[in-house]
C-alpha cells in the first residue's frame, strides 16, 4: 500500500514538473522576460514590504477564523496554537512533500492528542470551505457592481457564470449535508451521528456562521488591498474594483493542483487579465512574480515557526 502510494505520489510529482514547465516555457514565448526582470529589479521595495506584512495579517485573520470554527465544535487549543499550525501548513504547502498538503499538516496538528481527529480535519474543510465561498461571492457581486469590465472582453461574461454557478454549487453541497445524511443513512450510523451531532455546529452555530463569514469577507479585502499595493511597487495602476473582479478567478485557478503553488497558472490568469485593461505583458508577469514572491516570503516565515517548534510533525498514522 505504502509503495502504491509512493509511486502515486511520485507520478504526481513528474505530472507537476511537466506542467509547471509547460506553463512556463509558454509565457516565456510570448512575453519579454528580460523586461520583466528589469520591472522587478526597479521595483520600490517600501511597496514591497508592505504586501509581505499586508499577507502576514491576512494569516493572522485565517487563522483566527479557523479557531472560532474549532471552538464552534468543542476542539480546544490557544489561538496562539492555531495561528502557529496556520503558519506551518502555509510552509508545507509550498515546500512540503506532495503527499503533505498545507491544510492537512495543520489538521494532523490540531488531532494530536486523539479522540477528535474527524472533527480537527473536518474544521480545516469547513475553513477552506467558508472562505472559497465569501471569496468567490466576492467576484460574484464586483462582476454586477461594476460592469463596465464584462465590456473589456466577451469571455468575461460567461467568467461571470461559471463563478455564480461554482459558489452556488459549494454552498448548496454544503446546506444539503445534513439532509442527505438523514435520507440515505439509518438513526444509528456513526457517519451520521458524526455530522448531526459532531459537526452539528457548521450548520446550526449562527453567530460562528456570521463571524467566520464576516472575518473571510475582511480576510479578503486585505488580499485585494494587498495586489493593489503590489501594482504600486510596479508603477502600475490597477484599480482595486478591478482587482475584486479577477483575484477570485485567479485564486481559483493557481489552487488547482497542476503545478507547484500554481506557478505559471497565477502568473497566466494576471497576465490575461491585466492586459484586458491595458496593462503590458511585462509588467502583468512582473505582478505575478510579486505576488508569487509575496506568498512565497511569508511560506518561509511558516518554515521558521516549523522549526521553532522542533521541526516535528505529528505522527500520520495516529490521525488517519
């Protein structure tokens, strides 16, 4: 089984590699990347640390959010712990083995101790899930709000769509749960005992609900401030209205996992959108790259909180 596993793990990993590969050689073909270099050498470093702390911020809020659901659901733990597990799974999911996604590492963090392992991964679940929601009913509503940009190309439209119909799809699997484990398991179903009475709370908590929702929606503003501070560092200007629109599907697209911490994918979804508004190729490659290094900066901040706190993982087998 382990052997399965690894080779599956290693076919991934050459699948990732050809991809990010491909990705990249492609952007290389049309764009000056000697030009971009320039951009990113030139660019104001003042403007820079201020994203990288802007990020920093944004994991604080995450992870206070990931702690008001865990509290929801009778987990324990200091905030000061899930902010630090926060930190660790953002370290491991850009440098960590393929097989140890970051969302997994802080769930193996928070079961340790035993006794609550479904409930620890699944308040991991519920906190992707929360703010992939908020996030994309963010780029719902600046599509409607501001619809001088579904003019700047025909495609955007139908963007627009694919969006409402994905966060509607998240939000009705998730309000259905209850319902389908009452329908198609019988009373004394540990399955569902587990989702009416364990993880009773994502459903029936409103005040939890409300909070989590309304710490996303700030989470995410900070984001979108954050790439608008990064345009700055390039000299080029990107309205935050129009930053609302695109970093939901950008964000969508870099998190599926075809390449590592979706290299050449962000990177494509800015340089389509920011040439739509009139951006140079460049410079769009030169605000993916930012943003990358962005990411990339505060990955390695978790990578510092990895050691301090013994460079130890928890034990795979006792949370499986």
């Amino acid at each position: 089984m382990a052997e399965t596993e690894g080779k599956g793990g290693g076919v991934r990993r050459l699948l990732q590699v050809g991809v990010t590969a491909a990705a990249v050689v492609l952007i290389a073909r049309v764009v000056d990347l000697r030009a971009t270099a320039t951009i990113l050498g030139a660019a104001h470093v003042g403007w820079v640390v201020l994203a990288v702390w802007m990020y920093v911020v944004g994991q604080f809020m995450s992870a206070f959010r990931w702690w008001l659901i865990g509290r929801s659901v009778g987990l324990g733990g200091r905030i000061t712990d899930y902010v630090r597990y926060y930190f660790i799974g953002m370290f491991f999911m850009s440098f960590g083995p393929s097989t140890l996604g970051g969302d997994f590492v802080r769930g193996l963090y928070l079961a340790e101790g035993g006794g609550r392992r479904g409930r620890a991964f699944n308040s991991v679940l519920f906190d992707r899930l929360n703010g992939l929601v908020v996030l994309v009913a963010i780029g719902a509503a600046a599509f409607l709000v501001f619809p001088r940009y579904r003019t700047l190309a025909p495609e955007f439209s139908i963007m627009f769509w694919i969006t409402v119909a994905f966060g509607s799809a998240l939000l009705a699997g998730w309000l259905l749960a209850p319902w389908l484990v009452r329908v198609l398991l019988p009373p004394d179903h540990r399955i569902r005992h587990f989702v009416e009475v364990d993880l009773g709370p994502f459903w029936t908590d409103r005040r939890m609900l409300l909070a989590a929702s309304a710490v996303s929606f700030a989470f995410h503003l900070v984001q979108i401030a954050a790439q608008w501070v990064v345009s700055r560092a390039i000299g080029v200007e990107v309205p935050l209205s129009y930053i609302a629109v695109y970093h939901p599907l950008v964000s969508a697209v870099a998190s599926i996992p075809v390449t590592f911490s979706g290299i050449g994918l962000r990177e494509g979804g800015y340089l389509y959108f920011l040439t739509k508004l009139g951006v140079d190729q460049p410079s769009a490659v030169a605000y993916g790259v930012l943003w990358l290094f962005v990411i990339v900066t505060n990955s390695l901040i978790g990578g510092v909180v990895f050691l301090a706190s013994g460079a130890r993982l928890p034990a795979l087998r006792d949370a499986e």
